[in-house]
C-alpha cells in the first residue's frame, strides 16, 4: 500500500500532524486540517483507559468526520490493542488510521513498559502489531524512535520486524529515548530504515520550515514527512510545505490570518469544552504564536494569566499590532 492510499490523500508525499500530549485536541486538530496536513493525530490515547470505558479517554478521540483522523495507542499489552481497537471500530466509523506509539520517552510511560520501552522488546512489539492488525478494518502504522540510548541498537532490524508483523507503515523521530528532545533528529539512520523497508516510511524530527521539510525528503527518501514542535503556533507551515512540494509560491500568512487562527481554535473550544477550560488550555498556543516577535516576553506573561474570552480579545488586538509590526 502507497503512503497517499493509507492516508487517503491524493499527495503522493503526505504532511503529516504529529500526536502531541496535551496539544492535539479536536480544535488544534481542525485548524491544522483547515491549513493544508493531510492528517491529523490524536494525542496519546491509553488501551487501558479505553477498555475501562474512561470518559476522558473518549474525549480526546472527537472526529471531525473528515476521515482524515489517526488515533494513537499506547500500551504493552497485545490483547489490550485487540479490545481497544474493537472498541473504537464499534464506536466510531470515520477513523483513518490506528498507529501504536513505540516513540514516547516521557517517564510515566517508559516505566510502564508503553512507548519506547517497547525497542527493548522486539519480539513483544511484534506481537502487538500482528494483534493490532487481526482485528483492524483500517491501516495499522508505528511510530518509533531509533533507540534507547547511545549505545549500539539494530534499529532497522527492530522496523523490519514491524513490517513482518503486518505494519503498513512507519514513522521514524530520528531520536534515543534518552535523548528526548535534544540534539538533532539523524537522518541518516531513518534513511537506513526506509531502504530496508517495503512499506511507507514517514521521517519526524526537527522539521520547522518547508525548507527542513524538503531537505529532509532529500536526505532520507522518505515517503512523507510528520510535523511536531514545527506546528506549534504556525498551523500554516503546511500549506508552505505543501506550496513548496508542488513548485508553487511560498506566502506567509497575514497578520488577520494569525490572530483569526487564533480565535478560531478558541471558540471551538469555547464550545465543546466551556471558557474556563478552553482559556487555560489556549494559553500555551499564544506563547507559541508570540515567540520571536519584539517585546515578547511581556506578552507571554500577558498570555499565561488570560482568564476569560473578553481578555483574550483584548490580547488579540494587541498582537496583531505586533504582528504588523513584525
């Protein structure tokens, strides 16, 4: 299967919204669709809170409809993939995708066994793949990183064993778990990997620009590229990609495009989750949107003690001053 048929898209090379923990809800989801990803993550969702019917858990798998919705599992357990999935599938009928996250390195995962503790345990990882894939109607993708630590680790054999277990496709953060975030993503070693590999391989890490985006295709012959950190406070870094894949002119968007964004992704949160938790789950994304602008630090601290919707109005127009002036 060609990476455009698992995502459904008619882009040879898709662009993709990473699942992030606490970022990707339903209104951040939407805006990024409505500005050119070719699919979008939930966050991280647990099998277990799905199989113990948690409400919360179910929350953050709101579709749009679009069918254009990957929703990402975490777990150890392969029967626990098997339940979960069942579960969704009898729930929801507009899924793209189920993809097990193999890649985490947050501790509360890693010491349960879930994320990137699965690379210690090829064997195990395989079993949750064949599992997920017995009962899945739709694609079933991994995401991984290319190791635990610094020492040496057979990352292309770990991503062949996924493909013999029935993955249709994955992604590659070119990152150790014990680097996290820091340094760089090595794209050499997700080149490694997509020439050793059939099916799709998606290359994640340090994209922040169309120009890492094509560099990045260039380096490691990857079949489509995830966005993460790149996102954050420019929703529109997908249509540039996307603007720069196809040979087309590269705009930047308007000061009213930004803060318009803005007030989009916080009334459909308004709306599903009331102004108390929409408020205070918006106030990271305007740090993103500030960064970089003069003076931002004032307005970072501005943006971290918005309480209602009339404050945030009266913050918008300040940026887009700023954003004028920028």
């Amino acid at each position: 299967m060609k990476a455009k048929e698992i995502f459904r898209t008619d882009k040879d090379i898709p662009v993709l919204a990473a699942p992030m923990a606490g970022v990707t809800d339903h209104s951040f989801r939407t805006i990024l669709l409505e500005n050119g990803a070719d699919c979008v993550y939930t966050e991280m969702v647990s099998c277990k809170g799905l199989l113990y019917g948690n409400q919360k858990t179910f929350e953050l798998i709101k579709t749009d409809g679009k069918m254009r919705t990957a929703v990402q599992l975490f777990g150890h357990e392969p029967s626990d993939f098997m339940k979960a999935i069942d579960v969704l599938q009898k729930r929801y009928d507009d899924l793209l995708l189920f993809d097990i996250n193999m890649g985490c390195p947050a501790p509360k995962i890693y010491k349960e066994g879930d994320g990137s503790a699965l690379l210690k345990d090829p064997a195990l990882a395989m079993k949750i793949v064949e599992a997920a894939k017995s009962v899945s109607a739709i694609p079933v993708t991994v995401k991984m990183r290319t190791g635990i630590d610094s020492s040496l680790y057979d990352y292309t054999g770990f991503a062949s064993g996924l493909e013999r277990a029935g993955a249709d496709a994955v992604t590659v953060h070119g990152r150790t778990r014990e680097q996290f975030y820091s340094g760089s993503s090595d794209r050499n070693k997700i080149r490694e990997i997509k020439e050793a590999l059939s099916i799709p391989v998606i290359a994640n890490g340090d994209i922040f620009s169309e120009e890492d985006a094509f560099s990045m295709l260039e380096d490691t012959g990857a079949d489509g590229i995830m966005i993460a950190r790149g996102m954050l406070g420019d929703p529109f870094i997908f249509g540039r990609i996307r603007n720069r894949l196809e040979g087309k002119e590269t705009l930047q968007p308007s000061p009213e495009d930004k803060t318009e964004v803005i007030r989009r992704q916080y009334l459909m949160a308004e709306e599903e989750k009331g102004e108390y938790t929409a408020i205070r789950e918006l106030r990271k994304h305007l740090v993103w949107y500030v960064k970089g602008i003069r003076n931002a630090a004032s307005l970072r601290n501005r943006a971290l003690s918005i309480e209602n919707r009339s404050e945030l109005e009266g913050l918008l127009r300040e940026l887009l001053i700023r954003f004028r002036e920028a």
